[in-house]
C-alpha cells in the first residue's frame, strides 16, 4: 500500500452513521452494512485514510451520566429538537473494554472492513484514550490501583473531581479524569501513570489494539505526559508514549501513531516518536482572520510541519460552516489543506453542515447539503490528489508591496510546490477582508528562458507569463478579499511566439 508524503483522512461517526443504516435498512446495522460504494467514494475523492471514531465498548455507568447532566442536556437538545433518551450512547472516550462493540459487529466485522479498506488502498484508524477509562471499566473492580483515589476531604471539598465507587474491596473515592484547567470529566475515572503496573496494562491494550487497525488517533495525549500529570495529581510518572510506541512498532513496524495536542507540546510529542500532532494553532490562527499570524506559524521547519494535522473542523470544534462566512472557509480550506501535513476532513464537512454532533450522541441531524460548499470540497479534493501536493517539496514564499504605502501585501500568503527541481504548483491566498495587491518573489532558476500558462486549478483563471519576468520580478497578484489560486505552472515553449 503505497504511502504518500502528505496524506489525507475522513473522520467518520460510527454510532451516527450506522444509526442512518439502521433506519434505511429497517434493522440494526453493523460495519458490514457500510457499502462498497461507501469505501469506493471515499477512495474515489483521494482519501488515504479512514478514522472510524466510537467503536470501542461503553458502559451503562457513564451513559446514565450522559443522560442526566443538565449542561449536556441543553447542548444535546440544541442538536436534536427532538431529542430522545435512546439518542444519547454515551460518551465513546468512557471506554469500558478496547473490543468493537458487539452490536457494530465485533471484531471480526472490523477485519472484514479493514480488507475492503485495503483492497481500495485505504488505511484504518482507530482511538486510543491514555488518561482514563468509564466508570465502570472492569478494572475499577479489579486493579483499583490502577487509578488516582481520593480522600473523603478530597471528595467533599471537590465533588466536581472525585467520585465514590464500588469495587471489590468495597466503596472507595476515585478521581474523574480530568485535564489540569478544567473540572472532570463525571463519566470517566482517572488512570495512575505513577503505577508502574498501569503502564504496562496500557502498553498491552495499545499492542491489542495495533492487531485491529493501521494506527490509532490519541486521544489528549499530552495529559500523561510527566510534567502535566505532576501538574495535575502531584505524581510524577515514568515517561510512557516513546517506550509504547517503540513497544507497538517491534510488532507492527509500520503501524502509525496520531497525537491530539495542545499547549505547544506538539514538538515534543513528535520527538516521543508520534507521527502526527494536532496542528490546533493553525485552526485558531484562520478563524481569528489575520494573515500574519497564519504566516508566521508556516515559517516553521518541514521536520515540524509534515508532522501536522491540518483540519478546518473535527468531532470537538464547530462546524467550518457556521464558523466561517463562505468566502472565508474557502479561502481557509486553502491555506489549510495545500500546504503541508495530513489534511483531515470531517464527516459532513464536504457537504457544508452546520450543528456538531457531540460524541455523547448516535444520532445527528437531517442536515441538507451546501451545493456551494460541496461543489468548492470536491474540486479542492480533485486538486489535492496532484501529484507535487501528494509527493512534492513545499516551500513558503515572500510577498512584497507593489508600491510604496500599498501594505494590502500583508494579507497574502503564497507557496510554491516542487517536484523533481522544477515548480509545479504555486499557491496564493489573499487572507483578508479588503482588495489586496502584491509581488510574489519566485527564486526558481528553472523559470528562467521559458514561457508559462498559469492555470488555476480551483476556478476559471488562466495567464500566460514569461519565465525571465517571474523569476527576476516575481508575479504580480491583484486579488479579491479572501481570493485564492492554485496555479499549475504549464511550460508552453521557450520565449514568447
């Protein structure tokens, strides 16, 4: 299965989808029901990649949380009007047991998708959740150790972090998994890093897990780090991730891992041996609407970016399309997913869906589809399937003002693709609210003695340029607010006939 530089996944609702099957098929659906014409579209559309999110085993325990948490409830009931009980699985991070649920199929299903996946060139992701588990894991019963325990001074003073739990040796006081700025997450008991024990229990669940998929998705993967969980439970643990990925990769060499992460800890979490990060400042950088800021954080080594997930929306943020005015999310989608790194979609992202589906819920709104949105995804995705933004060599380029006292240069932001020495691909983006004007330096010797056809490859625009002019010049660029081009540099001779 060939594996490209810069890949591209689709996020997928498992409990939601298969509730739709359910309803069309009259009968509850399993992964087996996910057609072949499912697996050929998404493969049709360039995808190397399918996350299946919320397959995992859950529990009654944290689904009754679910059920009864008022500040859930509002949330969930502004997602579905018409809200029922059944409508609410419970979160599919409260992880009870890492089998596939038995009503999706099991196992065994997942190896029979994971073939279809396969013969269509598509790799399986998965979830993995380090820091806690449901309430109701087995292991609460049976290595109570294996969790952070409280005190009953812990438990009145903080009600909204710790819980009383029943286990084999009788009740006792468990921490809710938590994050270090936030109260804790009531459907979930937090994991003991500082056990010696636990670790290895996390170890073999991740090495099972490896004999399911092609890689695993991490969920906070910072949380277990040492410096944050000492921060937060006063325990210092033995660092985990390198060792458990070495642990995984001596069995499953290509196996890969993805790490969700904040607070600037993604070059740290690179170096620990994950293959991707989240790339959360990015997204925060476009939805503030500022240029610059987006530019700057592209002046960051390739060593650090082709490790980058670039995404416009996933299971946690708002919907792109009710976060950015049009114009904006494809000026956005642009700049986020023709530059480098995995390019992550999100179901319902390509049809331009407004309401997030919380990953409490299995069904989701009847949404129309966005002709505009889905028309700008499907030939932005036709776009990313060009061999130099697949395979090529990417590099930022610097915009200067046109004339003295012209500053709308700030609001560009262009690079170039390269494949075997020669551009291909150039990239601009006017990120701003105004009419903006620039040069576009172009250091390629190659352009030199040649006469080119500017083709965009996302709308309508062609120009003819003289190679001699781009390269000692640059390009000159008069674009609209929050206009963009993918020009594919087409050599049409030497000089100009």
């Amino acid at each position: 299965m060939t594996k490209p530089r810069y890949p591209s996944l689709y996020q997928l609702n498992t409990r939601v989808r298969l509730t739709e099957l359910s309803r069309q098929l009259g009968r509850f659906a399993t992964l087996d029901d996910l057609t072949d014409a499912e697996l050929d579209w998404l493969a049709d559309l360039g995808f190397d990649w399918l996350w299946l999110l919320g397959v995992w085993q859950t529990g009654e325990a944290s689904r009754q949380v679910s059920r009864s948490n008022p500040a859930w409830q509002a949330e969930f009931q502004s997602t579905l009007p018409d809200l029922q009980e059944s409508d609410i699985c419970g979160s599919c991070f409260a992880i009870t047991g890492y089998t596939v649920k038995a009503e999706m199929g099991g196992n065994t299903a997942m190896e029979r998708l994971r073939t279809r996946l396969k013969q269509r060139g598509l790799r399986l992701l998965l979830d993995f959740v380090p820091n806690h588990m449901a309430l109701n894991h087995p292991w609460v019963e049976e290595n109570p150790a294996f969790f952070i325990g409280g005190t009953d001074d812990d438990l009145a003073r903080e009600p909204h972090n710790y819980t009383l739990v029943n286990s084999a040796d009788g009740s006792l006081i468990l921490a809710y998994g938590r994050d270090p700025y936030f109260a804790g997450w009531p459907d979930t008991v937090q994991l003991n890093y500082g056990n010696p024990e636990l670790q290895n229990a996390m170890r073999a669940e991740l090495l099972n897990n490896a004999a399911l998929c092609d890689g695993i998705r991490c969920d906070m993967a910072m949380l277990i780090e040492p410096e944050v969980f000492e921060r937060t439970w006063g325990i210092r643990p033995e660092p985990f991730w390198a060792n458990a990925i070495e642990h995984v990769q001596q069995q499953f060499p290509d196996f890969l891992f993805m790490a969700e992460v904040y607070w600037d800890m993604e070059w740290d979490l690179q170096q620990h041996g994950f293959h991707y990060t989240y790339d959360k400042r990015l997204y925060d950088r476009l939805r503030d609407q500022h240029a610059r800021p987006v530019r700057e954080h592209l002046y960051a080594g390739l060593d650090f970016q082709d490790k980058l997930v670039r995404f416009l929306e996933n299971h946690d943020e708002p919907r792109a399309a009710a976060t950015f005015p049009f114009a904006v999310h494809r000026a956005a989608a642009v700049v986020t997913f023709c530059n480098p790194g995995l390019r992550f979609f999100h179901q319902g992202q390509l049809e331009g869906w407004q309401k997030r589906i919380s990953p409490h819920l299995c069904r989701g709104p009847n949404e129309p589809t966005n002709q505009n949105v889905q028309a700008f995804y499907l030939r932005l995705l036709d776009c990313l399937q060009h061999s130099a933004l697949r395979e090529g060599d990417w590099q930022l380029l610097d915009c200067v003002a046109v004339a003295e006292g012209n500053d709308s240069w700030d609001g560009f932001i262009a690079s170039a693709w390269r494949e075997q020495g020669r551009i291909k691909l150039l990239v601009v983006v006017n990120y701003a609210p105004s009419q903006g004007q620039c040069f576009v330096h172009l250091p390629f010797d190659d352009l030199q003695g040649g006469y080119y056809q500017l083709v965009d490859l996302l709308g309508p625009a062609r120009y003819d340029r003289e190679g001699d002019r781009l390269f000692s010049t640059g390009l000159f660029l008069d674009m609209t607010p929050w206009g963009y081009h993918v020009f594919e540099l087409q050599k049409k001779g030497i000089g100009i006939s």
